[in-house]
C-alpha cells in the first residue's frame, strides 16, 4: 500500500511537459477572451439600464396622453 502511495505521488510530482504549459495557456487566453466579452457585456447592459432610467425620468408631459377606449366611451 505503502509502494502504491509513493507511485501515485510520483506522478503527480513529475514536472509539466511543454504541451501542458501550451494547453494551459491557451485555456488561460480562452477564460481571459471570455472575461473580457462578459465584461463588455456587463457595460453595455449597465449602459441600457442608465438609458431606460433616463427615459423612465422624463417628464410627464412628454407621455403621450390617455385618450380612453377605442369605443369612445369613458
């Protein structure tokens, strides 16, 4: 049981090859690139939120009037 620890920490333990550190590098560059686009995407839904307030903030005399039903009666 002993033997099979020591083998098992010996893999683990062995240095990365240069395909690890490549592979490792492009995951890191593809979370980065997927950050950066969850980020624009963050602002721009801040933008549209600043937007809509701005909107929901003008005043009521720009709103169009209720003019009641269709049939005309109130």
């Amino acid at each position: 049981m002993n033997d099979e620890n020591e083998k098992s920490g010996q893999v683990l333990d062995s240095p990365a090859t240069s395909s690890d550190a490549e592979e490792i590098r492009a995951t890191m560059e593809q979370t980065r690139e997927v950050l950066e686009a969850s980020g624009a995407e963050i602002e721009r839904a801040k933008r549209l939120l600043r937007e809509t307030e701005d909107l929901l903030d003008l005043p009521a005399s720009s709103e169009p009037e209720d003019r009641g039903d269709s049939t005309g009666r109130s």
